[in-house]
DNA sequence: TATTGTTATACTCTATAACTATA
DNA sequence: TATAGTTATAGAGTATAACAATA
C-alpha cells in the first residue's frame, strides 16, 4: 500500500507554466505603469512601432506585433482621433504613418515609463542575464532568430 | 537635419515584450496539444493541482493557480459532471478534492501531453538552461521564491 | 487574385458584485 | 467578521467573416 501522495510541486518542471506566470505578473505592472498615460500595453506597442520606423503602415505593424488588423481599425481611429498619428497616402490604399508633436511627446513619455518598469521588473539581474533571458525568449516566438 | 531615423528595433531591449511574445506562442502549442483532451491549460493546471496534493479544496487551487473563486466554479461543475473529480466534506463549506479513476487516467495523458509539448518547446535547451530559465521566471511572479 | 482598411460580431478569459451557508 | 462555494454579469482581448476599394 502507497502512503498519501508526496507533496511534490507538480508544476515545478514546467517552464511554459512559469513563463505564463511571469507574463501576467509583469504584464499587469506594465499596465498599471501605462495607465497614467491612458495607453494599454498593446497601445504603447503600436507607438513605438509607429515612432521607430518611418512611414509603417497600419498593416506592417499588425504583422510586427502580431495583431489583426481588424482589431488594429479602432485602435487607430483613437490615435488619429486624439492626434497622436499623421496619415500620408502611398497609393490608394495604404497610408503611411508617423507621429505628431503630440504623438511624438507621448510616445516619449510611455518609453520612460517602460523603462521604469523594466528596471522595476528586471532590475534584480545583471546585463548580461537580462539579454541571455531575452535571446531565449525570442527564440520561442521569432523562428528566424535563430534558436532553437 | 537629421537625415530619416534609423530602424533600430524598438523591443530589442524590452525583457517584457519578448516575455509576453513568448508566452502567448507557447501557450498557443500547449492549448493545441491539450485540445484532443477536451482540456483546456487553466482545466489541465486544475488537475495537475488536485492529483498532486490529497484532498486540496476547491478555493485552495484558486490561490495556487491564481483562478478567482469565481471561476473556478464552472470549472469545477464541469469535472463532477464528466466524473473526473471526487468531492468529501472537509467541513461545513469545504470539500476535499480527489480524483477518479477516470480522472487520474485524463490527469496521466495531460501529463503526458504536456510533457511533449515542453520537449517540443525547450527541446533546443540543455537542462542547466531550462533550470537556470525556470528560476529567473519563478521569481518574477513567485515574490517567495527568493529571487529579485 | 491578393491586400488594405473597415465594420460587425462572437468567443474566450478574467473581474466584480452579491448571495447563502458555515467557521 | 472572515471564508467557501455559487450565480450573474461586465469588461477586456482576441478571432472570424464580410465588404469596398485598390493593386
């Protein structure tokens, strides 16, 4: 006869149950850190993908971030509807963006309060932890990274 | 004049962003792994939890797994109705939480399903990676576990 | 024939509030 | 007064389908 079962953590070995863990818990400061600013994580995303590359169209940023671009639709009527992003046809349906003055000062603003979270977050590793954890991460998703 | 900005990647360096890339990738394999199961990860993380510990309640694998209370009702509702779950009165107003032969047959092919699908995942790391990864996550969101 | 941007919609997950019964 | 379990519901986030205009 077996004795009542060993308390042994049965999620001790999962790595993926960890990675879900650690998501959610830096997610939530992430939005907490944003939410000053009324962006959502996703929103500060697209800012940033708008801010780093000249004239990206809505469509290269969903396939950059990984969101649909139906779900893309209203997050840009909010942008242009708060004057944040400037459209310039390039041809006849695709349009070019960029920041504005105000987009280009929120932008900044959310890039600091990232920062800060990072530092929040990820402050207790070294550099070099910091980006062996980063390039195991990428490997995961981004398939041409290389890894894996 | 600064000539057009150069297209240096915006996430390079945020640890969260590829934290939070890698996870719903991950999550993605596991949700497809665990499909032919009719489980879903939060139904599978339930009965990992109660086939490790004898006798958890039902509140006790909310605060493990971080499921509000709520939640976890229709969770639970739907492994009586399949006869996966045992309840026993503790007390009162809880009950002990135990599985069925059937359950501990669904619990044992989860496993198994779950540890291909991390082999599939983390093939591409040692075991010193894996462990070395795993604990840097756990204290991102495990304040307990030391780390950080 | 494929792509862009849009609208509408559905589905899942998660969060909150309220309630009963029990400790 | 706090906790267990439940119900109902609301809010995100995400996914699908369809459409018009353009390539």
């Amino acid at each position: 006869m077996d004795g009542p079962e060993p308390h042994t953590d049965p999620f001790a070995s999962l790595l993926g149950y960890h990675l879900r863990r650690a998501s959610v818990a830096v997610m939530a400061d992430l939005t907490a850190s944003l939410a000053p600013l009324e962006l959502t994580p996703a929103e500060a995303s697209v800012l940033f993908a708008i801010g780093a590359g000249s004239g990206v169209t809505q469509a290269e940023i969903g396939r950059i971030l990984g969101i649909a671009r139906a779900n893309m639709a209203p997050l840009m009527a909010r942008f242009l509807a708060l004057g944040l992003v400037e459209r310039e046809a390039v041809d006849g349906r695709s349009q070019a963006l960029t920041l504005t003055r105000a987009g280009r000062d929120l932008h900044d603003r959310a890039r600091a309060a990232a920062a800060a979270h990072e530092d929040r977050m990820f402050g207790g590793f070294s550099a070099a932890e910091r980006a062996a954890i980063l390039a195991k991460l990428r490997a995961l998703w981004e398939p041409e990274s290389g890894g894996l």
